[in-house]
C-alpha cells in the first residue's frame, strides 16, 4: 500500500521515499499524531494536500482491547487512507501486543505508532509516554511486545514505529539507548521529538538531537520533529540533522495546506499555497462538516472546530468581537452566516499568518511514580505502579 504523487516529477527531490514495513511513502513527511486534533476529519483535509503519512491521535492500549466507544472512534479512518495509521500508548507489554494484535486480525491499521513522548501528568504519573524509556528493560519489551503481534502469517507485517523525546530532562536523556533498541527489536523507524518532557513545549526543540540520534540509528529511518513551523523550517531541518524525514505537529493546525508546501519543498519545487480569506474559511467550514459528520452529532462537532477556528484567521483582519462570535458557534447554519459577513476578499497575510501556534508552554513539572528516576530497572514500587496504570483505560491525553 503506497501513496504516489505519480504526476509530480521526482528530480530535485531532497529526500528519498520514506521506506517502512511494505509502504513506500514519495514524499517522507508525517502527520505528528495529537490527541483532539488529528481525528479522521483533519486526517482527510491535511492528506488532500500532500502525500505523506497521517498519523491517528493516540489510543490508549487497554481501552482499545476493552473496545470503549471512544476507542473505537479513534481508530476510524477517513475514506482512502493509505497506509492507515494508528498511535497506541501503553505501559504493559502484554496490553500493547494485544491491542496490536486486535488492530492486525480486525484489519483496523497498515501501520502502528507507539507513543514514548506523551508528557502529560496522567500518563507519565503512570510511568507512560515520555516517562516509559527509562526503563530501558520495559521500554525494550514494549516495543518486541508490538512487533511480534505485528507480524502475520498471510500478509506482510505491519510496521511498528517508535514516536519519542530526548528523554525525562537533561540529566536523564534516554533517546540514544531507545533508539538502538527500538532498531533492534524491529521498529520501522524512529521519530524524536527534539526536547524533554520537562521541556513540555518550550523554547527551540533541540535539532542536534536528531542529527546525534540518526548518527546511532543506521539501519531505519530517522524522523525529525519539532518547530517546523514552514515548508522551510523542514527544509532546514533536513539540513541540520540529516534525517530521512519530518514529523510535523502545530504547524499545520489551521493549515493543512501546509502539506503541500511540504511537498513541494521536499521535491525541490517552489511554490507555496497561500490561501486568501475566502479559502481558508472555506477550509474551516470544511472541516466543521466533516467533523459533524464523524461525531454524527452537530453540536458536538461545532465544539470541535471552534478551537480551530483562532487558528484558521491568523494574521487575517477579523475583529475580536468577530473571533469571539466564530469561538462559540453551535451550528453549520450559524457558522456559515458569520463566515458570510466577512471581508472574503483579503489575500493572504504574509508573516502574519505564519510561524508559531499551539502549546508553547514548559511542562508545569514531569509527574513520575514515585522512585522511578532511582534505577533503570523496573522494579518494587515502580513495577506495581506500572501494572496498576495499565488497568486505567481512563489515561486518554494527548502528548
Ligand atoms: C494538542 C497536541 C496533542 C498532542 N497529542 C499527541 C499524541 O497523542 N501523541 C504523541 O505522540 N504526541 C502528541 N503531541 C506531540 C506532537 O505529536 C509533536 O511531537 C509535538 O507537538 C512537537 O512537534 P511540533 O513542534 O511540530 O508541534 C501532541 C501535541 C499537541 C500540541
């Protein structure tokens, strides 16, 4: 399963494909997965412009084994994904080959991402996300735990990749060790997110990181992610690091045009999509569609797009009052009467609709069980936390 941009000439390219378990990726650049935002509806708008991989947001392990409403909505795939994408957060081998296993035989993934960056408290509390590579022996397990519940005797196997951070903070960097491991145990790539989860969202993301880590991962492809804000910054990053491709996260939330800035400048090619007002409402409105359409409930998916909504008119003339007005709608009909009383007519910005947008704040503190930082080992107090959090399907948070 591949997805070709048959059309668009290969010369010039930056990079090669993206190469991961039987998919072939023409241009190597990933959909970041993020919890509340990167459901099946802006899975299908960012995919329409560019030819990457979109990853779902994250799924916890245990849930999807108990088969939780919500769970299974998050495993949903637009209509015409390829590969179809799935993140799983876990914390107990066991639970994670399991989910793995589910995704496999019900046929519900081409593709799993496993979620070693999360920084949130519920998860890392529980020795989760960005907490879990610590343990180097668990992080170990997990990883072999999904890929061997990847493999299958009829088809080719579906790739398991690794999504992580540096590590816990700078005295406990983890990301060189996980990311030979991860190679080792089978992992189709690695991806870094070049900060800490102490870092949380703050500052630059670390880049050198990720020229380091593709320096001790030879035989898979590295990933890079963080602050890339512009077709550019992916460029510069290819650059700096030498990876074989990019995650990308903020950037794209109210612009999954960006996708095709991407691709476009990981081809070698020049131009850039800039939407006028008319354009990038007419995107917004999209997107609250589709997102109706998926809850199957309009108000429910008009609280959806309403965070989106600051970040589809950055750098556009719309008044508070006006952003206000479109932060609070309840209906299409509604939505579509403000959009109507907008000067449409605008190019776009420039500058001004560029650059940073989303979390930018640090970690307020990294949660971790108690006694957790003292070994690498999993052991005592740690392994009964570890065990008892894998019992938790509530632990459903972005990273
Ligand atoms: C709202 C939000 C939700 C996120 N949820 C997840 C998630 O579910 N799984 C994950 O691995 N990372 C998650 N992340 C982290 C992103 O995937 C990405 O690593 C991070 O934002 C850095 O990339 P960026 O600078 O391109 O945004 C989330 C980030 C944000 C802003």
């Amino acid at each position: 399963m591949s997805t070709t941009l048959a059309d668009s000439p290969r010369t010039g390219a930056l990079l090669p494909p993206l190469r991961f378990g039987q998919h072939v990726v023409d241009v190597p650049v990933v959909l970041a997965p993020m919890a509340g935002v990167t459901n099946a509806p802006f899975r299908s708008l960012c995919r329409e412009h560019g030819a990457g991989v979109y990853v779902s947001e994250m799924v916890t392990s245990r849930a999807l084994v108990e088969r939780t409403p919500e769970s299974l909505r998050l495993v949903q795939h637009e209509p015409g994904a390829s590969p179809r994408s799935v993140q799983l957060y876990g914390v107990d081998p066991a639970t994670v080959g399991a989910a793995v296993r589910m995704l496999v035989e019900e046929d519900l993934a081409d593709h799993v991402d496993l979620n070693f960056g999360c920084p949130v408290p519920k998860v890392t509390r529980r020795g989760g996300g960005s907490a879990l590579p610590w343990k180097s022996g668990l992080f170990r397990d997990v990883v072999r735990a999904a890929v061997r519940a990847a493999q299958t005797s009829s088809g080719p196997d579906v790739p398991v990749t690794v999504k992580m951070r540096k590590g816990i903070d700078p005295d406990h960097l983890t990301y060189l060790d996980a990311g030979r491991t991860a190679e080792a145990e089978g992992a189709a790539w690695v991806a870094l997110h070049g900060r800490t989860a102490a870092d949380g969202y703050a500052g630059t993301a670390d880049w050198e990181a990720i020229a380091r880590l593709k320096e001790a991962v030879t035989s898979i492809p590295v990933l890079g992610n963080g602050d890339i804000w512009s077709a550019e910054d992916a460029v510069r990053m290819v650059g700096r690091s030498g990876c074989d491709g990019v995650v990308v996260g903020r950037g794209c939330l109210g612009r999954p045009w960006l996708f095709a800035d991407l691709a476009a400048a990981l081809q070698g090619r020049p131009e850039r999509v800039r939407p006028g007002l008319r354009e990038a409402t007419a995107t917004l409105r999209r997107h609250a569609e589709l997102l109706v359409e998926h809850f199957g409930d309009e108000l429910r998916g008009c609280r959806e797009i309403r965070k989106h909504v600051a970040w589809y008119l950055k750098g556009y003339v719309v008044g508070g009052h006006m952003r206000a007005q479109l932060g609070l709608v309840d209906t299409l009909a509604a939505l579509d009467a403000l959009i109507a009383t907008l000067d449409l007519d605008q190019p776009h910005p420039g500058e001004a609709a560029e650059g940073s947008r989303g979390r930018t704040s640090p970690a307020p503190r990294v949660v971790l069980p108690e006694g957790w930082l003292d070994s690498r080992e999993l052991t005592g107090a740690s392994l009964e936390v570890v065990r008892a959090g894998e019992l938790d399907p509530s632990a459903t948070a972005g990273g």
